[in-house]
C-alpha cells in the first residue's frame, strides 16, 4: 500500500536537511510497484497502480471532497488531542507530586490504561448518537495516558536537590510546580504530546470508520463498499502525510520553544 511503501518519505528528511537515497529508495519502490501491476506480475483486481492513485488523488482534491473530509478529521483530532494533554498533563501532576494520589490511585490508572479506546465506542454512540462527540470519546480516552504517564515520571525523576531550592527559596508548593517542576519536566511532557498526537489522529480515523460517518475514516470505508480502490488509497496516502505533517509540527514548535532540548539534531523521529 502506499503508505508502506513510502514509509521511508518520513526518513528522507533527516537532521542533515534532504536524504537523497532514502527519496531515491521510495521512489525506485514505486517505480516497481508502477511496472508490476501494468505489466500484469501483479494480478490482485483491486490494487490499482501508484499513477492511477495520484490521478485519484488529484480528482478528489480538486472537487473540494478531499478538503471536506481532511477537515473533519484534522478538527476532531485537533480537539480531541487538546483535550487529552490537558487531562494528561492534570493527572501527570497530582500523580506526580502527590504520594497520597499515587497509593491510592495508581492501581485504578493501571486497571485503565490498557483499555482501548474503541471499546468505548458503543457506549459513545448509545450516548451521543453518531457524532463529534463520538470521536471524542474515542479519541480522549487513548490519547490522555501517553500525556500523564510520561508527566508522572518526569515529575518524580526532578532531583531532590530543585526541591530543596525551592523550600530554600521559601516558595510555595504551587510556585515550586510552576517555577522549577513543570519547566524540569516539560521536555518529557511533550514528548509525552507528540505521542498523543499519533494516537488521537489514529483514533479519529477509526471512530470516523465504524462510528461516524464523516471524514477520512469513513471517506477509506465508503470508496471501499463501492469498489473504488484507487479513490481508496488516496485517502490512506493523506492520512499517512497528515499524520507526518502534524508530527512535523510539533517537532518544529518544541524546537522553538525549548531549543536546549530539542535542537537540530535531538529529533529521529
């Protein structure tokens, strides 16, 4: 599919700028796979060959249905990511600097967190019927334990001696939060996002599957009832450069807002 074979795309722009033969690899692999279904060594009926991907392609972003669709998903994503840090990042926090909140309810968090989101599905659409806040549900759920397992840990591992400082600076427990463990622990907390990032828009898509009939998701579910595997594969392909590009992003905004820990060459990712 043409995201597997283009996995090597996010490769390709490495911390030395462009990667040449990683693109040469990617494209010598689509090359093949152009070759192989025209010239008939694939046989598969519904596997449609990369330029009749990109003639799809082409197709639905010019009739404004591939926009449509990207937005809906973008958005719930977006909305649902945001949600999910904030929640993270609270109960990364009590967690954190609260022995009380962890003998008491980590054992509750750790019945939790294994639990997939899409398992809450139907009781979101019992709920909410076949919408927004659907995705959401979905989405929240998965996407707040990277957040506020990777503040905990953060929280706890900040040294004793930047608590000593702050008990010698004579601040309170709320100002030592602000002050010294939050800016201590923010590199690990947007680590903890950026890995939010990948579950929220993963969630998205399949809530947009199975439960809403709206955007990507159910844009990949429809082509596929109707026999349209070229229009299909066009989707996957933007779900796949959507995901690069939102995690592009947030690389480029931690660079920005901590270059001491994320600079030129801190992210493979």
């Amino acid at each position: 599919m043409p995201v597997g074979a283009c996995s090597g795309i996010r490769q390709a722009i490495g911390r030395r700028g462009f990667n040449l033969p990683g693109a040469i690899t990617c494209f010598a692999v689509l090359a093949v796979w152009e070759v192989a279904v025209r010239g008939g060594a694939v046989t598969f009926d519904y596997l449609p060959a990369p330029s009749a991907i990109a003639v799809a392609l082409a197709r639905l972003v010019l009739s404004g249905q591939m926009f449509a669709d990207t937005v809906h998903t973008l958005s719930s994503a977006l909305i649902g990511w945001s949600a999910a840090c904030l929640l993270g990042i609270g109960l990364g926090l009590l967690l954190g600097i609260s022995s009380g909140a962890r003998t008491y309810g980590m054992a509750t968090v750790e019945v939790l967190r294994p639990m997939p989101g899409i398992a809450f599905l139907p009781l979101a659409v019992l709920l909410f019927n076949f919408s927004l806040q659907t995705e959401l549900v979905v989405i929240v759920y998965p996407s707040l334990w990277p957040v506020a397992m990777n503040t905990m840990g953060s929280v706890m591992d900040v040294g004793a001696r930047l608590h000593d400082v702050g008990r010698t600076l004579r601040l309170s427990r709320w100002r030592i939060l602000a002050k010294i463990l939050a800016p201590a622990a923010a590199p690990m907390i947007l680590a903890g996002c950026r890995v939010s990032m990948g579950t929220a828009l993963v969630m998205a898509v399949i809530a947009e599957m199975i439960g809403n009939p709206h955007g990507l998701g159910y844009a990949i579910v429809r082509e596929e009832l109707a026999f349209q595997p070229a229009d299909m594969f066009a989707y996957i392909i933007v779900v796949g450069v959507l995901g690069i590009a939102l995690n592009a992003a947030l690389v480029a905004l931690s660079r920005r807002a901590m270059p001491g820990h994320f600079g030129r060459g801190s992210d493979r990712g």
